[in-house]
C-alpha cells in the first residue's frame, strides 16, 4: 500500500526506515501535514531480526517497518514509495524532485536516507552479509554466541571489534588481511584475551550447504569459521541534497561520511534535519528511532515559531496578506494532515 503524493506539505521526510517513521509519526501527531518518501532500501533488509529493541526485539525488519507506516498514516501523516532525485531551494522552503517526474514543496525537510556499507572485495562476502557476514557484536552477537568466529581487518576499529565479539565467543580469530598487523600494544590485548591473529590476504569464504565454513588464504590455506565480521566503511545516502550545499564529510572515526548535525539534528543548511545512520553512522534502530522523534520535535518547534512570527506580523496589520492568510488556517481543520 501507498499513498498519493500531494503537492505540499508542513515536512517532507526523505528515508522510511525507524527514523523516518518515528520522526513522521511525531510530526503527523502534532498535527502537521508530513509525507514520508521511502525508496525502499533499507540497510537491515538481509538480518532476519532487529535485536536490542524494547519490547520488539527480533521482530522481522520487514514487519517492523510495516507497523510504522500504519502508525504513521493513522494519524494522516502519507507514506510514498519513490526515490527523491534533488532538493532545491524554493523560496522559504525546498522543492522536492523525484526520479520519476513527480515533485513536491516542503516547508521543512527531515532526512533519515541511512548508509551504503562499503564492504571489503572477497569473493562471497557480499552474498552472506547480514546472515554469518556481520558487523554489530550488539545486533549479532548473541546469535553467533560460543561459535568460531572471525574478524576481517578492514578498518581502524578492527581490533576493537574482535575484542568486542570476543565477549560472545572464546573462539575469535583475527585475519589480518590487506591491513597491517596490530602494534605492540594491541598484540598484547588480543594474546591476554585469547584471540589468535593469522596475517596473510584472505582469498573468499568458504561455504557448504548454504553456511559459512571457513575463510580461505591467497596461499590456499583454510580457517575453519562459522561467523565473519567485518567492519564496513559507511557512506551516507545524501547524494541528492547537493544542490543545497550539503555533503558528507568524513566522520571523526574515520569509518566512513556522515552529514554532520547538532544534538537536535539541525544541518548547516537552515530547514533541514537529520536523524539515523545518516548523521550517526553506528546507530541501532532503538537509537534511530530515537533519534527521528527528537529531531521531529525540533523541526515542529521550528515550524511553530515561523508561524507564530506570521501571527504577529498579520496581527500587526490586519489589512495584509498575511492577515486574509491567517484567517484560512481554522477552516482547514483536518485538512491539514495532507495537501
């Protein structure tokens, strides 16, 4: 099921995930006219369950998304399947184009796009990402507990990554790879916790039967291993908004592009928030979520002192065309919750 686009709204909101959905929720809650346009990529799209969320942990990512949509248009708030193409400036708010022609005016926008995972070129890798290829230990780890697990070096958190997942597992190995060995320092931790280091290019995984069985070396030597983790470079999907100046930039880690924002989620550019992977690359769905609803907030209150400024400016002078604006607003009633 989706909706109608119409042709302007208080808030566009360009990303359905669990931030999207959660900040639109807030918004349509407090009764502005939002639209939520969801390409329908979402990042969790390959894990069988999201994990670490209150009271709906390891509910399918598919399902969870549908009980947002629902909660959002039951409060009018408009679902749209579509992939915004550019966002523009369009007097004191944005012009919105899709990829398919269609367009739409904001007065606000609340990007939620998420992240691409950059991940390492190793033949069979990509095929099982999200089922024995992961990255989170605290959205996988207790599913791949007490089993041969693997660390790929492909990042600067790769030794504290083998050291996390080695709090699921006592059988963790480190691969090296295409990095170079760990220092002095961090041999000592990973050999005072157990985990063995095996330096060396990592070729392609081995599988049988559909599971994951072992990690194969250039020199055609075999690890066996049930679980592969791996640290994926992360970019966030912002290509379209360009046209307003504003692009990842390399996040402090130095584990991929962000779009930097305050703790409200305001931008640089005035009238844009963001909320999600987007802005906080290792975010999990509760802290997506979270972070949607807050940013949501921020935006209606933003919203709320623009119109107040109108109110006066029309209260001042009651022959204005703010005025006869201002005087349309009460009829809306409902209406308000769409175009």
């Amino acid at each position: 099921m989706t909706d109608e686009l119409g042709g302007s709204y208080d808030v566009v909101v360009v990303g359905g995930g669990a931030a999207g959905l959660s900040g639109a929720l807030q918004l349509a809650r407090a009764r502005r006219s939002v639209a939520v346009i969801d390409a329908g990529s979402p990042r969790n799209a390959p894990a069988a369950g999201v994990h670490g969320l209150l009271a709906r942990d390891g509910i399918p990512p598919a399902e969870l998304v549908e009980r947002g949509r629902a909660e959002v248009r039951r409060y009018g708030g408009h679902v749209v399947s579509g992939e915004v193409g550019a966002v523009a400036r369009d007097g004191d708010g944005f012009a919105v184009a899709l990829a398919d022609g269609r367009a739409v005016r904001a007065r606000r926008l609340l990007v939620t796009t998420g992240l691409v995972d950059e991940l390492p070129d190793v033949p069979g890798l990509r095929a099982r990402w999200g089922r024995d290829v992961v990255h989170c230990p605290y959205c996988h780890g207790w599913e791949v507990r007490d089993r041969a697990i693997g660390v790929l070096a492909s990042g600067p958190l790769t030794v504290h990554q083998a050291l996390l997942f080695r709090q699921w597992s006592t059988d963790v190995t480190l691969f090296t790879h295409t990095m170079p060995p760990p220092g002095d320092a961090e041999q000592e931790q990973l050999a005072a916790r157990g985990i063995r280091v095996v330096t060396g290019e990592v070729a392609a995984l081995e599988v049988a039967g559909d599971r994951l069985v072992g990690v194969r070396l250039a020199d055609g030597t075999v690890a066996g291993r049930e679980v592969l983790a791996v640290s994926s470079r992360m970019t966030a999907r912002v290509a379209f908004l360009a046209e307003l100046g504003l692009r990842p930039v390399e996040h402090p880690a130095g584990v991929g592009e962000h779009v930097p924002a305050d703790p409200t989620g305001r931008t640089e550019v005035p009238g844009v928030w963001v909320a999600g992977n987007v802005t906080d690359l290792t975010a999990q769905v509760g802290a997506a979520a979270a972070a949607g609803a807050n940013a949501a907030a921020h935006v209606n209150a933003d919203l709320v002192a623009e119109d107040t400024r109108r109110a006066v400016a029309a209260w001042r002078d009651p022959y204005s065309a703010a005025h006869e604006a201002s005087l349309g607003e009460p009829a809306m009633g409902e209406r308000r919750h769409g175009p």
